[in-house]
C-alpha cells in the first residue's frame, strides 16, 4: 500500500517541484538591468582625447557608468567591468584626467590655435540613455569665467 501511494502521488510531485524549479531559475536569475550601449569620441579642438575619464551619473538614482578614451578619443561606457553599457535615462556627465599609471604620459592636450590653457568642460553636460545603442560624440572647451 506504501509503495503504490509513493509511485501514485510522490513521484508527479517530484517531477512538478523540478520543473517549478527550473522554472524560477530560468526567469529568476537574469537580475542584470537592462543597459543602453553609450560609444563614441572626445575630441577637444577637433583632435581626439586620450587618456580622459567620462562619467555617466543617472538622474534617478542607481550606479554610474565609466568610460575611458583611448589614443583616438573613443570610449565606450561601461556599467561593471565586463559589462557595457549605462542605465537608460537622463545623466549628468563629470570629466576628469584618467588616473595616470607610471610612465602613462596622461592627458595630452591637442596642439592648435587657442588652446585652453585653463579649466575646460565637457560638452554636453546632460545625456539622454535609451535602450540599445547610443552615439555620443563629447568636446573639451575651455570654461567661461
């Protein structure tokens, strides 16, 4: 009688708890937000910025993104390391010289015409993420006094 209530009724369960289971890994483990892709180039005098630190601040709240340039001014945003991207919505955007490692030259300023020999900004200041890609091109201007 023991057997025939197990074979009966315990064994389905079994197989519906699994399948429950599975279930709520398949749905519940994907717990990454949902990322706007943010490339592009900074430039400042029209000549590519290297070594510049850009900062996604969402407006709402929630992790910013960091880009860092490379020797043609391209960066592309990122959320967590290995993982592109920013979170979808307005953002105020901060600037600054990338931590320079030992022997890193840092910022180089582009040669030109009226180079800015003060504190610059970046342009612009406020950007609007959506979802998929997003292609922000940023210039260093020499702040108004």
């Amino acid at each position: 009688m023991t057997m025939k209530l197990h074979q009966r009724f315990l064994r389905p369960l079994g197989w519906l708890t699994m399948i429950l289971v599975l279930a709520v890994l398949q749905t519940g483990c994907d717990s990454s937000p949902k990322l706007g892709q943010v490339t592009g180039v900074l430039t400042m005098d029209g000549e590519p910025v290297k070594n510049g630190s850009i900062e996604f601040v969402p407006s709402g709240g929630g992790r910013p993104s960091l880009a860092l340039t490379d020797a043609e001014g391209r960066y592309t945003a990122y959320y967590l390391p290995n993982m592109p991207g920013a979170l979808p919505g307005k953002h105020r955007i901060r600037f600054e010289i990338a931590k320079a490692k030992p022997g890193d030259p840092g910022l180089v300023r582009p040669k030109g015409k009226g180079r800015p020999t003060g504190e610059v900004t970046l342009e612009p200041s406020t950007i609007e993420v959506v979802a998929g890609e997003n292609q922000v091109d940023f210039k260093l201007v020499e702040a108004q006094s």
